[in-house]
C-alpha cells in the first residue's frame, strides 16, 4: 500500500503535517510530499479537508460500517464462559449509545444452544441471536480456523471478539492471519469513535506503561481478544425468554494440510493455585518487606482458601511467579474480596484489580495512593494485622 497526493486538490493546508504522530509529511513545491517514514496508518488520508490524499492499495470493500458484532461463545463442561458474557455485556452498554445498527451475535459450537446449562442467562445479558455450529472439538486448531474462515467470508461480519483465553489466543491469531485482517490482543477496554464509528480497542503497552487504542480502518473483520475480568457482566431488564438460532452448515471442504503431530500435552505445574476463580484474593506488593513475609502470607492465604498475587515488583524481585502478577502486564482478577498488602497502588496494578468487589488496603505508608481506591483502609504493619484479617475474611467466606 501507498499514499497518493493530488497536487491538483492540495491546497497546503498544511494539516496533514500537524496531524501526522510520525513526521512523515512535508510541503515540498507547494503541495504534501509522504516521506519514507510513513507507516501507513492513514490519519493524513482522514484529516485532510480536500480529500487531497489517498490510501492507494486498501480493501474498498472492507470500509463501510455494516455487518453484526460477533463474540466467540467459549464453552466449559457444557456452559458458555464467564469471559465470553463479560464481552456480550460490555457490548451491549456500548450499542446504547451507538448511532449505527447492529447486533450482538454469539458464535457457539453446540449443536442445541438450548440445552447449555446457563443457555437463560445468555438471553439476560444482550445477546441478539445465536449462531451455532457442530463442535469442532476434534479438529487441530488449524482446521478450526481455516472452517471458520470460511463462513466468515460468507457473513461478513463487522467485527470478532474472542477471551483472550487459551484457546482464544491460539485460535484468534491464525483466524485473523486466513481473514488478511488485523487483530488487537489481550484488550482492556472497548469503545466506539463517535466520529468513524469503528471500533476502538485498547491495551497495555510497553509492560503497561502505555495504553494504546487501536483502530481497524481498511479491514474486515475487525478482531480482538479481550483479556477476562475486564468487564462485569451486568443483566438486562428487558430481556427474552429465548434467543433466535441459526444454524450454521457450509459446504467449503476442509483442505488437506499437514500438520505437525502433537506428541504429548501436559499442564505447566505451579506451586500456587489459579487465582481467576477464586472469591478472596491476598495480593502482595514490595511492601511486603521481605521474601519470608510472602511464605507468612501464603500460609494465611491458604488457611482462609483463598488465592495468592502480587504486584510486578515482587515477580521482578523472583518472589513469586509471573502467573500470579495482576494488573495491566498481568491478569485482571474481579474476587468478592481483594486484600493489597504492601501494594502501593499504581495505575498498572489497579488495572487488574477493577473488578473485585471489596478492596481492603493494609499499608504503613498512610500516604500510599492504594487507600484512594480501597473500601476499607488499614494503616500499619502487616504481620500485627493479619490475625484480625483472618477473623474478619474467615466470617465473609462462610
């Protein structure tokens, strides 16, 4: 692809050059000259009131607004997965306020949506329709992919969301790279631009030291997978009884690759629990003092079953493991309790924690931006209050 300028609607305006984040425009013999620093990202091409520049070599296609939103409907034991309704949902309040007309279509392997077993609460939390499909279960991972390119061609969906699950992040990947289309992953947060109306998506980085929001301009479908716990998920009052279902069947042919042989699959082993599910969650950050510390933690996180975590400071220091880290180069938690020990409370590991629904905050630092956001503050040392918080957590989890 390339950018065009016509000399002859150029007026030099010279707002390409103010808009461009890369610098890659000048006014050379009194018209917009694309220097070799372009990436290519168009905001020129928007901005310029003469319609003097022109992404040459971008699907036409691919640029209108139509086409529904799709959610890949991940399933565990026979239910759809709390990620999964987190996104519905959070697309739901989004279309609220969205001038263009779309639907909220979940996209399940089921042959019968009906006999999930939380097939009701996918009518409560804004979905519009099914499409199901037999299981793909059996495929590899490449096959899946390449089967469920193929119906999307056919439906031209305007956008496609997954959990940045396992099986999200494999899956998502490989669809997108079929599709020739972008894909944004591990998300945030979600919006729509008021102006293009296209989809926004929004995700740490540089380790969660940026947040950057992307857009999906010249291609479709516009993909993304959304880091769990992100969002609630918050029923509808006017919900239905039922959802319509369409039953999807195409008769593209799975084409014959070959495929690496998986040998043997094991689980990668860790000393501490998953903390995703857990209702109470101990978080420690650099506070904490010292490594020994983390081993009394754990034996009062373990005798209140609840989970352990911690801040990036306490992976950094090789304390605990990087799948315990919450927060924006981590994982985003949403417990009923969260307790920050030693955790300062920095924009990155807020980030993980907006989704729990008490916050307790215990801190020596009286100052510490944490107790702006906690429910409940404790100032002092954390060895002399943990008794107190065993009695006070031991009486929530009952």
């Amino acid at each position: 692809m390339r950018i065009e300028v016509d000399p002859a609607k150029c007026n030099v305006c010279q707002l390409c050059v103010k808009k461009c984040p890369y610098k890659a425009i000048q006014i050379q013999n009194k018209c917009a000259h694309i220097l070799p620093a372009c990436i290519l990202c168009g905001v020129c091409v928007e901005v310029c009131p003469q319609h003097a520049l022109t992404l040459i070599g971008a699907k036409q296609q691919s640029l209108d607004l139509t086409g529904d939103i799709w959610v890949y409907l991940e399933t565990e034991k026979n239910a759809v997965s709390v990620p999964s309704q987190e996104i519905v949902s959070k697309l739901h309040l989004m279309l609220q306020h969205y001038s263009q007309p779309k639907k909220v279509l979940g996209l399940v392997m089921t042959d019968n949506p009906t006999t999930l077993e939380n097939y009701e609460t996918l009518c409560q939390i804004g979905l519009h329709g099914l499409l199901a499909m037999p299981s793909l279960s059996d495929l590899p991972v490449e096959n899946k992919a390449e089967y469920l390119a193929g119906m999307i061609r056919k439906e031209k969906p305007f956008a496609l969301l997954f959990p940045a699950s396992d099986e999200g992040r494999d899956l998502a990947p490989r669809l997108a790279t079929l599709l020739e289309t972008g894909l944004t992953a591990d998300c945030t947060e979600l919006s729509f631009d008021p102006r293009t109306h296209l989809l926004v998506q929004t995700r740490p980085a540089f380790s969660g030291d940026l947040m950057a929001s992307i857009v999906c301009p010249f291609h479709r479908p516009m993909m993304a997978t959304i880091r769990p716990h992100s969002f609630p998920v918050v029923p509808i009052q006017d919900s239905s009884a039922s959802l319509p279902v369409q039953m999807m069947a195409f008769k593209d042919p799975i084409s014959e690759m070959t495929l690496p042989t998986i040998i043997a699959q094991e689980p990668k082993k860790s000393l501490y629990p998953p903390i995703e599910d857990k209702s109470i969650v101990i978080g420690v950050g650099r506070g904490i003092g010292s490594q020994e510390n983390i081993r009394v933690v754990y034996e009062f996180a373990q005798s209140i079953h609840a989970g352990i975590a911690c801040s990036r400071p306490i992976v950094d220091q090789g304390w605990l493991p990087s799948e315990l880290q919450v927060g924006m180069s981590g994982k985003s938690i949403a417990p009923k309790i969260y307790v920050a020990l030693g955790i300062s409370g920095s924009v990155q590991h807020l980030t993980g924690i907006k989704g729990a629904e008490l916050i307790i905050a215990v801190n020596k630092d009286e100052e510490a931006p944490i107790f702006q956001v906690a429910h409940i503050s404790l100032v002092g040392d954390i060895r002399t209050l943990l008794p107190e918080l065993k009695r006070y957590l031991s009486q929530e989890a009952k």
